[in-house]
C-alpha cells in the first residue's frame, strides 16, 4: 500500500474562509501566549538613547542585531550623538562597522543621517514618521521600529521574522511589509501594536525558525493554520 503523501504546506497566509471575527478571536490567543513567553519583550539591539537606536536599527538591516551589537559600543563611544558622527567622513566610520554587512553604504547613510538631524532637527530624533523616513537609509520599517520602541509610538514594523509568521499563521496573505503590518495592526489592539512587534520576532527568531521550526511543542499550534506541513 502507498505511503500517504506528506501533507503540503498550506499556501502562506492563507485563512480559507476563516471571517475577521474568527481571526481577531486567534490573534488574542496568540496575544495571550506572547504575553506569557515574552511578558518584557524588547528590541535586542543595545542603544542608550533614540538616536542611537535609529543609527542601530539601520545598520541592521539585512544583517543580525548580535553583528550590530559587537560593532556599535566602540562607534558610539567614539561618536557618542548626531553632532560628533556629522563630523565624520564615511571612511573614518567604516572600520568601526567593517564586520556588518553592506558596511561601506551604511556607513554613508549613517554619515549623511547625522548631518541631516543637525542641519534639520537639531541633533534630536523627530518623533515623526514623514520626517524620520526623509532621513538617509530609513525606511517604514525602521521609522516604525524607532518611534515605538523609542517613544512608545504604536506601530507594527514588519522584518522577515514577522513576514514568516505572519504567514504561517494565517494573519495576512500580504508580501509587501508595509501591507502585512497594516494587517496585523487591524488585528491586534492598538496599545499592544509594539509588544506584538518585538514578541514575534522573539517567536520567530528562537522558535518559528525559518527552518525546522519547533512545531512538536509549539504554544500556537492549535491557532496555526501550517500546523503539521513542516
């Protein structure tokens, strides 16, 4: 007799016809359940002070917040806020970021970012998304991630870990980032918008691995719709 086929991934995203209602009903559980594997959950890169976490969360796009982290105590010792990095030339920066990926653009973003925040702002983080996405190397996901996990503004940014789950879930069947936050924000109650954030991609990042996620023993296996595809 023929082995049974192995049970194919549900298309990612996909709720069938799963009402909002049913959906919101899911995403409290799984609110309930972040809540108790991640009750402080917060943004892993170290920063002291928003600008720091801006310069951060830039550098750490398309590399992991452990590489940004080894390289960010010696560049912010050596250019402590925007007035002394606006100083700096990109290749005075790039040694102290060579072990990050795409160092020598970050580097130049970084630079013109600093200069960009005296000459416009004073050398302060505005507390604006419209402004913070004019400045060099930022963008809505990193805008998002700076203004609430720097000034508690309420936002879903969305990085590969939140666009995996997301997905896998069955809470949005949008690819677009931006699309896939505004889905999840439609879920999730809006005083909750950052800890959602920073707890799935504590989930994805240690749990709901891209590869050989941990399904055996996951906490959201009833709520998942690719339950038993991996």
């Amino acid at each position: 007799m023929p082995k049974a086929p192995k049970p194919k991934a549900r298309a990612q995203g996909s709720s069938g016809r799963e009402s909002l209602k049913a959906k919101k009903q899911r995403a409290a559980r799984i609110l309930a359940v972040m809540e108790q594997l991640y009750p402080q959950a917060a943004t892993e890169l170290q920063h002291r002070n928003p600008f720091e976490l801006l310069i951060a969360t830039v550098l750490s796009a398309q590399a992991t917040d452990a590489s940004v982290n080894k390289a960010t105590p010696a560049l912010f010792q050596r250019y402590p806020d925007a007035f002394a990095l606006a100083q700096a030339t990109p290749e005075e920066v790039e040694p102290y970021i060579k072990t990050i990926g795409l160092y020598r653009s970050k580097a130049r973003n970084i630079v013109l970012l600093a200069r960009r925040l005296v000459e416009q702002h004073g050398g302060e983080v505005p507390v604006d998304k419209a402004k913070l996405r004019a400045l060099p190397g930022v963008g809505w996901k990193t805008a998002t991630v700076v203004l609430g996990a720097a000034f508690g503004v309420p936002g879903i940014a969305v990085d590969t870990h939140l666009t995996r789950l997301a997905a896998r879930l069955g809470l949005s069947a949008q690819k677009d980032p931006e699309k896939i936050g505004g889905d999840l924000e439609r879920l999730f109650p809006k005083e909750k918008w950052v800890f959602v954030h920073h707890a799935l991609i504590l989930f994805g990042r240690y749990r709901c691995t891209a590869r050989n996620p941990k399904c055996q023993d996951c906490p959201l296996y009833n709520d998942c719709l690719s339950k038993g595809a991996w």
